[in-house]
C-alpha cells in the first residue's frame, strides 16, 4: 500500500527549498514514518524548527508549526509543551542553531528533561548562509570564515547531551532512512528529552567546497565515519578518533520528566491553599 503522505506534507508548498540530493527530505521523511509508526493524530503534534536549512521543514509538515528565531527553538518548544503538556513537540534544528548560538538551550532542556525531541540536522556547517564554521566542522576543512583551514576542535553533540543529562540520544545518518525511521520512533515515544544527532549532507557547501565532489561522495565521506556502537565500543581509544557510533547511545526511564516534576509542584501549592 502506498504511504499516504497528503495526511502529514502540506503539498501545496512542494517543491522544497532544498538543493538537490539533500539530506533534509530523508530525515523529514523518516520524521513523518516515525510518526506514522506511532499513530499519532497530526493535530496533536507541533513541529518545531530553527534557523538554516532545516528551519524549513516546519514549512512542509500538516500539523502544528512554529518557525522560531535564531538559537531559540527549544526555548519557544520549552513553552509550548509546559503550556501542553499531553502534546508532542518535535524540535528540527541545524548544528550551528542548536550548538553556537542555542547551545545554552540545548545544554538546558537536556538537563531538565522536558519531553521534547530535539533531531539535529548535523551537516557540519552553516549552509544556507554560505559555509561558516559550525562547532561541528571537522578540523582542517575550508570555509568561508576559516579558509586556512578550520583549526577549531569540533565536539561530538552526543557527548554533549549525555553529559548534560539527556534521558534518550541516538545517531543515525540520512544513509540509512529505515534505521532512522526506527530510532525517531523510539525517541519520539520515550518519556523525557530525546535528542537523534542525524549526520547529513550538504554537498554544495562543505562537499564542494572541500572537493568532496557532489552528493554520493560527500555522502561516502559521511559513511566513512560512522561505526555501530557494538563496534565502537570494541574500539582502542586510538581508533576511536575521527569516527562515531550509531544507534541508541542512551536510554534511561528512570529519570522523572519535566512536566510530570511541575506538576507536583503545583499539586502541592494547591494542598496548601485547601
């Protein structure tokens, strides 16, 4: 049976912005799978999306839509599922919106445990204004504001919301659409924050401009860094350098989630007035 995509696209506004061979309509598309998967009504989601190229997506998506302002979009997500808290609110984000200049949110809602799903749009630079330097640029690539060459050590998001206290994090890349399909599902339907780190090509920015070549090579590029976790962790630190795992990296329902700790609060202020 054919996927019924006029239920979750807004259609009208096809074609995309997108270049061709990007990596964004694979992870929308594993998005709205994911969803499918779970039998979510469409009018009890809202999608959340930043700045970039991703940012966009929020254009495309039949259901409740915010397209917020540079680096806040898990700040107005914040908002929207304390004010909603039996909603489910998707965050699409890019690596420079959720981890320059929104790093602060993101560190944040990590640590709170707010039940958002926050999927980065891990393309390692800016790519609609031109190829600035992201913290996720890999060292030693040109770009616009780096063209020596990027000497700034780039950092592994996951590592970050682990730390921070994200209950769910996961990786996948636009390669592998069916095993992203899967972990989306599992993030979307775990009680607390969930963050997918989704690599992702942007092949007239990085590839290109590095001399990558098109999609498939940059894409060949990406899959070249990437391990399963199993085989990750049966790594020497040495060759851990350079590569990152796949899969779900943590998950933990023990932690109690955001919304479900402020309400108590107000349960209790209630008692008291009683």
């Amino acid at each position: 049976m054919a996927f019924d995509y006029d239920t979750y696209l807004r259609v009208d506004k096809t074609p995309t912005l997108w270049c061709w061979g990007c990596g964004d309509g694979v992870i929308l598309k594993s998005i709205i799978r994911a969803i499918d998967t779970l039998g979510w009504d469409m009018d009890d989601v809202c999608f959340v999306s930043g700045i970039g190229c991703s940012g966009r997506m929020s254009s495309y998506v039949n259901c409740n839509t915010v397209h917020t302002t540079h680096g806040r979009a898990l700040a107005y997500a914040t908002g929207i599922k304390m004010a909603n808290p039996t909603k489910h609110v998707i965050v699409v984000s890019g690596d420079g919106d959720s981890f320059a200049i929104g790093g602060n949110h993101t560190i944040h809602a990590c640590r709170r445990n707010i039940d958002l799903n926050l999927v980065l749009v891990d393309n390692f630079i800016y790519g609609l204004t031109n190829s600035q330097t992201s913290p996720t640029t890999p060292n030693g690539m040109w770009t616009v504001t780096a063209q020596g060459g990027n000497i700034d050590n780039s950092f592994d998001p996951c590592e970050i919301a682990i730390a921070a206290g994200a209950s769910f994090v996961g990786r996948e890349s636009v390669l592998e659409p069916k095993k992203l399909e899967r972990i989306l599902a599992d993030a979307f339907s775990h009680k607390g924050f969930s963050f997918v780190d989704v690599h992702s090509n942007c092949h007239i920015n990085l590839g290109r401009k590095n001399k990558m070549g098109e999609a498939a090579q940059t894409l060949k590029w990406i899959e070249s860094r990437l391990v399963s976790r199993r085989k990750y962790e049966e790594m020497t630190l040495e060759e851990r350098v350079g590569k990152f795992p796949t899969g779900i990296l943590k998950q933990d329902a023990s932690k109690i989630e955001y919304c479900q700790a402020y309400q108590g609060v107000i349960d209790r202020a209630q008692a008291k007035k009683a």
